[in-house]
C-alpha cells in the first residue's frame, strides 16, 4: 500500500495510530513505540551458557543495531545487574540501564537456545531476555518502557509463542503485532 517516498511517510503517519508507526532506515523496518524502538535485527535467537554471556551478546547486539558503544552498554547493564538480577521470573529476564546520549530507549530481544540460570526471581532459568536501555534522564520513560515490556513477557500465551516460532523474524513479527494491539 505504500511506497518509500515522503507521500507514503505522511500517509502511514496519518492513517495509523500517533503511538506506533514504522520507519524506513538503512533499508530496515524499526518499530518504535511512544516507549521504545526495537529494530527487526535486534531481534535474535542466540545459543549462550551463562548470564555473563547473555549480557555480552546483549551489549554486542546494541552495539551493532543502535549504533552505541558495547563496552559502555555492557557497563551500565552489569552496574545495574550488581543493585539486583534483573531475572523477572517465569523463564524471562530485562536488563536494563541508563545511558547518556541516547535520543530515545532503544530494546533487544534474545530467544535462548537453551534455559540458562539467571539468579531470577523465581529460581528458575531464562530462555527469553529483553534488553532496555533508556537515555539517562529518562526516568518516567524508561519505568513505563519496562511496565510495557513487563506486561507483554508476563502473557503466558505470547511467552509461549516466542518460544515456538521458528526464526528471529517470526519471533520480531510477534513482538510487532502486540505492540500494533497495544498501541491502537
């Protein structure tokens, strides 16, 4: 229905909701919600054996999506990780942090290979992990980012549906479609 051009831009902008439209950057879809963006590359399906290596691939994936610096990100996440684990429960943990110089909060999600202990909540291992960094001053922002993130990974159906789809973008059209739901 629409085309790249400046036209079709005003179009998607006027005919969907103010709270989700999609960007053309770089030849790659991003959604961005009034919360957070999440880009269909920071999206992944990674074979990990330890929280230490969650966290790497977490700041090498914001690293090579957004564009920001791996050995900061990865500083920030273990700087919060050290105030408590972010392991929310239920096979699902979001670590998040603060950075400066970030426009607006940026998400990845990783799908595990495997259930790796996370020092959760609930004793329990992680098989899905979804990373939020916020720009530092984004104090209301980045509670609601992680409100939004915290409802959608405590729907047991769509936990289960990430699990069982079969590659990174079905998993990223997944995430789209309740952020499309949620939005309008």
């Amino acid at each position: 229905m629409f085309r790249d051009s400046k036209l079709a831009l005003a179009d998607r902008k006027a005919h969907w909701p103010p709270q989700l439209f999609v960007l053309r950057h770089a030849a790659v879809f991003q959604t961005m919600t009034a919360l957070f963006s999440i880009d269909p590359q920071a999206v992944r399906i990674v074979g990990v054996a330890t929280k230490e290596e969650i966290l790497d691939q977490l700041a090498d994936c914001f690293a090579a999506v957004y564009g920001l610096d791996r050995v900061s990100v990865l500083e920030r996440i273990e700087e919060r990780e050290k105030l408590g684990s972010t392991g929310f429960g239920r096979g699902v943990a979001i670590p998040h942090a603060r950075l400066d110089n970030l426009p607006r909060p940026v998400a990845v999600f990783l799908r595990l290979s495997s259930p790796v202990q996370f020092a959760s909540a609930d004793g329990l291992p992680v098989d899905c992990v979804f990373g939020l960094l916020s720009p530092e001053q984004a104090g209301a922002t980045h509670l609601q980012a992680l409100a939004a993130i915290s409802r959608l990974m405590r729907d047991e159906r769509m936990h289960a549906s990430l699990l069982a789809a079969p590659d990174a973008e079905a998993i990223y059209g997944l995430l789209v479609n309740v952020i499309d739901r949620d939005a309008a």
